[in-house]
C-alpha cells in the first residue's frame, strides 16, 4: 500500500545526496489542495540554505534529478514558495482494489509501532457514583487510540485508576450513611462536599431493604468507613457495566487502595528523599519541583503529617515506569492544565525520562437539543449520566459523536441530531454507505470474483478519487496515532462515504460488459472494507441493512 510511497522517498532522498546533502530527512504530506496532487514534499525549502539556492530554483534542479516509475508516481509540478507536487499513476490506485480486498479485516494494520508497549490510563472516574458524558467522551477517545496504537502493531493495554481511598471515599461514606439513617427515622444531614445523587438514595434503601438498622449498630466513624466501601465497590462495578456496555474493555484496573496498603507512596517517598529532592517549610515537606521543570513546589505532607493526594499520584506514575511502558498517555480533563509539568517534573526528580510521558486535555463537552440546552439529570444531581446518553442515543451515535471534534476543541453534542435517521446525521451518513454497498451485492447477478476482474478499467474520475480516498487509510491512522486523536478517522469516514455516493450516481455498477461490472464490484467491496474497518476503530457498528 505504500510502495509508491517509499519508491518516492528514495528518489527524493538519492537526488538530495547527489546534491551534497547527508542522509536527508524526507517528508511526504498531502497538500492542502488537491488541485496541486496526491501527494508533496517541502524539501526544497528544508535544504535550499545547506546548498545556497533559492527554494524554487532547487525545487526545479531536484525534479530533473528524479527517475520516477510512471507506474507508480508522476510530477505534477513546483508550487508556492517551492513545494514539489506529485500524482499517483492509475495503474498503481488501480492496483489498491486487490490488495484491500486480500487484506480484508486486517487492512490498515502494520508494524510502524511493533515492540512498543504503550499505556493508556482514561476515564479514572472517582468511584463516587456512575459515569457521566464527559467520562464518556474519555472512553470514547480512549478506547479508539488503544485500537489504533495495536492496529500499528504496539503492545497497547488500557487502564483505569481507581481512586478508592482518601477524603472522597470519606465523604461517600458520610452521605450514605445520612441517607441510611434518614431513611430509619435518625434523619442526618449530608456533609458539606458530599453526594447528593438519586443513586445514594437507591443505595440506601437497598441496604435498608436487605439489612435493616444494621449499620446503625456501628459507630458513626465505623459505619461511614463500612458504606463509604461498599459503595465504592458498587459505582466500580456499575461504572465497568457502563463501559462494557460502551464497548469498552480495560485491560487494567489499578486501585490506589492496594498502592496505599503496599505503602507505595512512602517508598516513592524515601526515593525522593534519598536524591535530595525534598525541603522542610513551615511543618510541611515540599518536592522541588521548581527545579524539575514546573512552575512551583509542592506539597507532598502536609503539616498535619498526611499525604497530598499529589504523593500516591507519583507512586501511581512510578509504577508505570517500572512496569516498562515506552509511551505512555494519561487522558484527563480540561482542569488538569498544570498536571503534565507537574507529574513530569516529580519524575524526573525520580531520575525518570519523561520524553514519553504525555497527557491529553479533553476539553468540555455540551449536550444539546436542537440547540437548546440540556438540563442536569434528576437522578445524578449535577451531571448526565453515560447511561442516559446511550438509553437515547445508542451506542454508535454516542461513540462517533465523541469523536467528531478534535480533542483540543469544545463538543457540543446534539441529542436529537444523534437519533437523525437521515444523511444530517454523520454517523448514519457513513453507515448508510457500508448498507448501501451490501444492498448492491443483493441484488447483483453475477459473482463477485477478484481474480478475473480487469482493474484498470476503473478510470473513471470518480473511480480515481473513490481509491484515492481508500489509499489514505492508512496514512490516517497513523495521523490519529502520531497526533494522539482520532478525530481524523471520522473525516476520513465521511470522506469516503460521500465519495462513493458520488461514485454511485456517476458509474453504473450492474452494468455491460460484465468485465467492467465485475471490477466495480470489487471496487465496492474495497470500498465497503475501508468503511467496516474505520468504524471499527472507532467502535462503531457497519451495519448490513439499516
């Protein structure tokens, strides 16, 4: 898929040598318009200094110098201040038919990434009660990058942090146990910070159906701590039923608790202290992160003696350097602006290379209805819960939806659009396709037989673009994996599905001679593959009938 690719690569790098230029960095994009090709390089402008010649004047010395394969590549010309524009041949497009079609559900996987071992920790919810949207957007993202990281042939595993200990686990605790006595007739009010939501109401009756005044033979302290436990293990539970249910399945779920039970922290701790890294103020004991690349110090005990949440934090992050990631990813919320330069700075502190650690910013998410917004749910208090998007919405509409902005960028996510079922709706635009394509083998005559099809009788403009669109797959997802979102693959989605209507209606598929019936089919089916396979990163159904 790539050979027209690396064929031009060599041209491009063996002119630059032959020019003066050592080992010579060459970079293929896409030019912004596709009226000037297929595909370009700005070579020319990266070493028209080293050889003293203007950009354009070295553009036009470096296509004189290139011995293109016309099977393969063609020039399309010097553009701009001196990019190098080319085309790929039809014969070689044309050759892309098969190899999708051989490749079938394995097409787009390589082995750019292969002995990597990459970590993605997303959605890390507090066990304080179900997941909501902006959880959702998290799996959402995060499930499509883990797909498309091993699609490049990583190790990639998935991770969940569970935040099951400290102050939030307290005031959990606190709630229920309120709601728990309320409901006896010993009427407690919920502490300042604590949970309000229909599901602690639901909890305690539960436990005052099954057991009774049972907790309320404890002591105050003891019965907070009991509920605060129970209830962590049953939003867990509720939260991986969730995800489950979102098509999204953790490889890990790694709970502060045992971090805290193995004393992690204090050990991360010791380290700490051992490289010089920590300072007495004022009772406290700082970590001179200042010196590690942050803005500021921070406040690993308090004055008190207590651990910041910063400290299990850093124990949680060494953790994942000693299980030997080469990249990893943390995917956290728009508030977490100052988190990357802080955790780096704490390990590098630690004597850790941060080069790839990285953390991605979802920024906030909107729900609308037809532009008007929507109000909080009643059952969950000041949020909407992940489960009440996918009772409305479905599973496929929820998960493209999530995908369809970049990560950088507001979502606003409208309800009543996600339910269309018209080609308004983006994701049953690109379904619709992949049904479309079915529908067409239903009700063709002929078999489909790769094998005796004539390929280059594709050379209709539409046919053109349709496989150009098809030869970019790959390209995409290395983009999604490389930008660290996949954002691109439901452009390149549409893309292709608005590329084949257009096919479609300009190309007769059933039609005479069977010759050229037979390779549009197989053009179809290409076609069909790229759609299944795309949607399938971002784990959306393709539907055969809809």
């Amino acid at each position: 898929m790539k050979r027209a690719h690396r064929h031009l690569a060599e041209q491009i790098r063996k002119a630059l040598t032959d020019l003066g230029i050592a080992e010579p960095r060459i970079i293929l994009e896409k030019p912004r318009d596709p009226e000037h090709g297929d595909i370009a390089t700005n070579a020319a402008m990266v070493y028209c200094k080293q050889l003293k010649l203007a950009p354009r004047k070295l553009a036009e010395q470096l296509t004189k110098r290139l011995a293109l394969n016309p099977e393969l590549v063609q020039l399309a010309g010097v553009a701009g201040p001196g990019f190098i524009n080319f085309r790929f041949a039809d014969a070689y497009l044309q050759t892309l038919v098969k190899q999708i079609l051989e490749s079938d559900e394995h097409f787009g996987e390589g082995k750019d990434l292969a002995g990597k071992k990459v970590l993605i920790e997303f959605v890390s919810a507090n066990p304080s009660g179900p997941l909501n949207v902006v959880s959702a957007r998290a799996a959402a993202v995060g499930d499509c990058l883990v797909r498309m990281f091993r699609t490049l042939g990583a190790t990639c595993h998935s991770e969940f942090y569970v935040n099951d200990a400290g102050n939030q686990v307290k005031l959990l605790g606190d709630s229920v146990r309120a709601r728990y006595e309320t409901l006896l007739g010993n009427e407690i009010e919920i502490p300042e910070g604590g949970y309000h939501g229909e599901y602690i109401v639901e909890f305690a009756e539960q436990l005052v159906d099954e057991e009774g005044d049972k907790y309320s033979k404890l002591s105050a302290e003891d019965a907070s701590n009991t509920l605060g436990l129970m209830a962590v293990e049953r939003h867990v539970g509720m939260q991986r039923n969730s995800l489950e249910r979102f098509r999204v399945h953790m490889d890990g779920w790694f709970r502060e608790s045992q971090l805290r039970e193995s004393r992690a922290e204090y050990a991360a701790l010791e380290e700490l202290k051992q490289k010089g890294t920590l300072y007495e103020k004022d009772g406290a004991t700082f970590l001179r992160t200042s010196e590690f690349g942050d803005t500021q110090d921070w406040v690993v005990i308090t004055s008190e003696g207590r651990p910041t949440y910063f400290l299990p934090d850093i124990a949680y992050h060494l953790s994942k350097f000693k299980r030997g990631y080469d990249i990893i990813i943390d995917i956290l919320g728009p508030d977490h602006h100052s988190y990357l330069t802080k955790m780096a700075a704490a390990m590098r502190a630690l004597g850790r290379d941060t080069e790839h650690l990285e953390i991605i910013l979802l920024q906030h998410i909107t729900l609308s209805r037809s532009g008007e917004p929507v109000k909080m749910s009643k059952r969950a208090g000041q949020m909407i819960e992940m489960n009440e998007l996918l009772d409305e919405v479905g599973c496929d509409a929820a998960r493209y939806f999530f995908l369809l902005r970049r990560t950088t960028t507001q979502l606003d996510f409208d309800i009543e659009l996600a339910k269309k079922q018209s080609d308004d709706n983006p994701v049953f635009y690109v379904q619709y396709a992949h049904a479309r394509i079915q529908s067409i083998f239903r009700k063709a005559e002929i078999e489909l037989k790769p094998e005796k099809a004539d390929f280059s009788l594709l050379n209709h403009p539409e046919e053109l673009i349709l496989l150009r669109r098809l030869r970019e797959f790959e390209e995409v997802i290395s983009d999604c994996v490389v930008n660290r979102d996949p954002h691109a693959m439901t452009v390149w989605l549409r893309e292709v599905a608005a590329q084949f209507h257009r096919f479609y209606h300009h190309c007769r598929v059933i039609t005479e001679p069977e010759e050229l019936s037979l390779a549009r089919l197989a053009l179809c089916r290409a076609t069909q593959t790229g759609l299944k396979r795309g949607l399938s990163l971002c784990g959306v159904n393709a539907p055969e009938e809809m």
